[in-house]
C-alpha cells in the first residue's frame, strides 16, 4: 500500500540500475529517493532533472509520476 505525500519535487537522477529496474534519484533536499523506471514518462539518463512526485510505501519513499524538467534558457 503507498500513501501519497501530494507534493511536487525536484532533484536529478544519481544512479539507474538497469537489471533491478530502479534509480535513484536525489531531491533539493538532499534526500535520495528510489524509482522504478516503469514510472518514467520519457527517457532518463544520470543527471537528468526531473519533477516527481513522492509516496510513502512498505519500502520507503518511492518518486512517482516523474517527468524530466524543462530547462529555461534565458537570452
């Protein structure tokens, strides 16, 4: 069962493992938080910025519903 905390993060991605299906990612808090790759919306790669969503689970914070952030360029 996971509860869901409500609340939009942002951090980059530190680490994905393939072969178990999971990275980590860590937020502006410094905080590393687990995700499975099946909850990606688009491609992923180590340093990517993304904006998640955080759930209590049997296991821990898990993000979810993680998209990779959009740069401002500003000129």
């Amino acid at each position: 069962m996971r509860k869901n905390m409500d609340n939009k993060r942002r951090g980059d991605v530190i680490q994905i493992d393939i072969d178990q299906c999971y990275g980590i990612i860590i937020d502006e808090n410094g905080q590393d938080i687990r995700f499975l790759l099946s909850e990606m919306s688009g491609e992923v790669g180590i340093n990517s910025k993304v904006i998640f969503e955080i759930e209590l689970s049997r296991h821990g914070l898990v993000a979810t519903n993680i998209v990779l952030a959009k740069e401002l360029i500003k000129i």
